[in-house]
C-alpha cells in the first residue's frame, strides 16, 4: 500500500519512512523480550506466567484487527504495567497498524491508557527488535513510544 487514511491521520508509505539508528555494539545489552499472540478467548496466562517466572523485560502483543486484545488478556498486560515491564501493542494483519479508535477495555486506546506504547504498522517481530534496542536507551513509554512513532 502508498498509504493509508482513516479518521486519525493521512499517512504514506511510498519509500521506507522508519531510518532512524539507535546506538548498539557488541556491549549493548539486549533486553529479553518475548511476543504474545492475542487471540479470541486468551486469558492472559502467558503474560502472568512471564511475571511469574521473571527475566521478562519486555513483552510485545500481537493483538487483534486495531492492536485490541480480549478484556482478561487486558487485565494481564495491567499487571505486567503495574510491575513496570514495557509492553508494545502490535497487530496480527499483515498491512495494517495499531489504531487507537474505540475506547472500550482492550482496545488499542485503553492499553495506551496504561503505558502501553502502539507499534504503528511494525510487525511484532520488527516491534520486538525496536523495543530490545530502545530499552537500552530508555524504559519511560513516553520515550519508547517517540521510538515507534518515527
């Protein structure tokens, strides 16, 4: 796709429009960041089962369509939140992005609410690569999500 339009913005995307480096050799120390698939029905156990087993400094979530994720699997990812791990919300449609347009528990909006950063159109895997290198930079979402919005 040239671009995209929809009620929050214009965007084109004729030549590759995220150049931006970020600082990193072979003593940048890469975060463990892990990527979880939202689906019709998660529970969020895996998200909880990640707190629990610790090491986790980052999770990135594949959501659905806009970047939403079933209301249980929002209450997971607040618990990951409330213990400081950054979490990027991304989506499973191939040439989509995140889009924060309904305000209801789970949507891409209420995530943002809690520090979620949105991964635009970024692939989960591309987000996880961005969310490993910012994390060496910063763990404030406000910052992180200056790294997704370029």
């Amino acid at each position: 796709a040239l671009g995209v339009v929809d009620v929050q913005a214009v965007r084109f995307y004729p030549t590759p429009s995220r150049r931006q480096t970020l600082a990193a050799d072979l003593k940048t120390d890469l975060r463990r960041i892990e990527i979880v698939t939202s689906y019709a029905g998660a529970d969020g156990r895996v998200i909880r089962s990640l707190i629990r087993d610790g090491g986790t400094e980052g999770i990135v979530v594949t959501g659905l369509g806009l970047g939403g994720v079933p209301e249980a699997m929002f209450d997971a990812i607040q618990e990951a939140r409330a213990k400081g791990i950054p979490v990027v919300v991304g989506t499973r449609v191939p040439t989509g992005r995140v889009f924060p347009l309904s305000a209801t528990k789970g949507s891409a909006l209420s995530l943002k609410a809690i520090g979620c950063v949105l991964a635009d159109n970024l692939s989960p895997q591309k987000a996880r690569i961005l969310l490993m290198l910012a994390l060496a930079q910063s763990r404030d979402s406000e910052v992180l999500q200056k790294y997704f919005d370029q």
